[in-house]
C-alpha cells in the first residue's frame, strides 16, 4: 500500500527565507509524486510532479522538489518566500499519473513579513 | 491544462434532503474521475472512483447508498449526498483525468461546500 506522510503540519517562514516542505512516502511500486497547493476554499492547483525522469523537479511559482529514492523523499523548497506563497501544502502519491491520489496530512505555509 | 469545474462552490442544506454536486470535464472527455472529501484543516480523503458507464468503486467505509455517484457521460460525473446530516458538512473536491493525454496528471475542481443545517 502506500503512503505519504509531511512532517510538519505548520510551517513558518520569513518573506525571503527559503522555504523547505518535507514528505516521505511508501510504495511498493515506481511512485509518481505530486505536490499541490490549496489556497482558503479552492481546489487543488498542481505545483510539481515526479514521473520518474529528472530527480530534480521544478515547478511553477519558483518551487522545486527533489526525488531521492535512498531516503524514499520527495521535499518541497523554494529559495525565497513570497507572502502570496501562504497556503496549504499537500505532497501526493499514485501508481499511475492520472489515477486516485494518496494525500498526505498536509502542511500549512505561514510568510510572515 | 484540462479544466474541471465544480458545480456549486457552495450549497447550505436542511438536515434529511438530499444534494447533487456536479463535476464536468470543460475540454476533455473523462473516462475516470475521483471524489474526496476533505475536513478542514484536515487531508483530502478518496472517496469513491467514478467510471463512466459503469459502477463506481468506493473506498472502504465510504457508504455507498448515502454518497451516490453517477458518471452517464464523458464530461459529467455527479455526486449526491443523500438524507444529509450535519456530519457531512464538509468540503468535496473531484477530478478527473483526460485519457487521450499520455503523461498527464488529474486535474481538480474548485471544490464544493456543503453546510448541512
């Protein structure tokens, strides 16, 4: 079966400071990992994904993950934090790119000024 | 990308009716589509997968006479909360997949918001 989880269910940042959104995952299979954001009563917007070509991922809005398959980790950073960078954070797991998604607890991004 | 929207974004109910929540597929044809449900500040949780034509396969503990799904076209899946409680006041969220685009990823509605009163 697999799994994901984000350790940290809040995270707080500077404006500027960089931004580091830890997930693990479980799979018995090659996974395709997601990270999303959700901002206040909205759906999901697709930051990245791994599909098992570059380890190294970039995404939109500046953010970045990389997949390392010793640490079975997939974490989240941008350089710098932006104050519209505040919102909920969900790293995902699936066995195929459009199939049923696994979330994980999610991580609540603060930027503080 | 593919656009999935949501129909309502937010819907206030009395306790024992019933609500239908649509999800369509604007540019693409959807054989699969997904519903979750997520609690706030809470995961999005997998509810059931909706296949068009056929039954929808539900998650464990998810009651299937209470949360009917219904996927008649390729465009359109629908999801009715039956008899509504409190209790299912919550945020519900699908998407869906556009198979006749290889290497792509499911794409989400906005979300609907049942309040049950």
């Amino acid at each position: 079966a697999q799994s994901v989880t984000q350790l940290g269910s809040h995270v707080s940042v500077s404006e500027g400071a960089l931004v580091l959104l830890r997930c693990n995952y479980s799979s018995s299979v090659p996974p395709y990992l997601f990270w999303y954001v959700q901002y206040p009563n909205q759906g999901l917007q697709l930051l990245l994904k791994y599909t098992s070509a570059a380890t190294l991922v970039k995404g939109i809005n500046g953010f970045e993950a990389e997949f390392k398959k010793s640490e079975t980790s997939f974490h989240l950073t941008k350089p710098s934090a932006h104050m519209s960078d505040a919102a909920e954070y969900f790293c995902a797991v699936s066995p195929t790119q459009g199939g049923k998604l696994i979330f994980g607890q999610g991580t609540e991004l603060s930027v503080k000024p | 990308g593919a656009v999935v929207s949501q129909h309502p974004s937010w819907v206030i109910c009395k306790s024992g009716t019933s609500v239908k929540i649509e999800c369509r597929s604007l540019d693409f044809q959807a054989t699969t589509m997904f519903w979750y449900r997520q609690f706030p500040k809470q995961s999005l949780m997998l509810m059931a997968t909706s296949n068009e034509g056929s039954k929808a396969t539900y998650e464990q503990g998810v009651e299937k006479d209470k949360f009917l799904i219904n996927h008649a076209s390729l465009t359109l899946s629908t999801l009715t909360v039956t008899s509504a409680h409190p209790e299912d006041s919550s945020f519900y969220i699908c998407s869906a997949r556009d198979p006749g685009r290889a290497n792509t990823e499911a794409f989400f509605g906005q979300g609907t918001r049942l309040t049950v009163v």
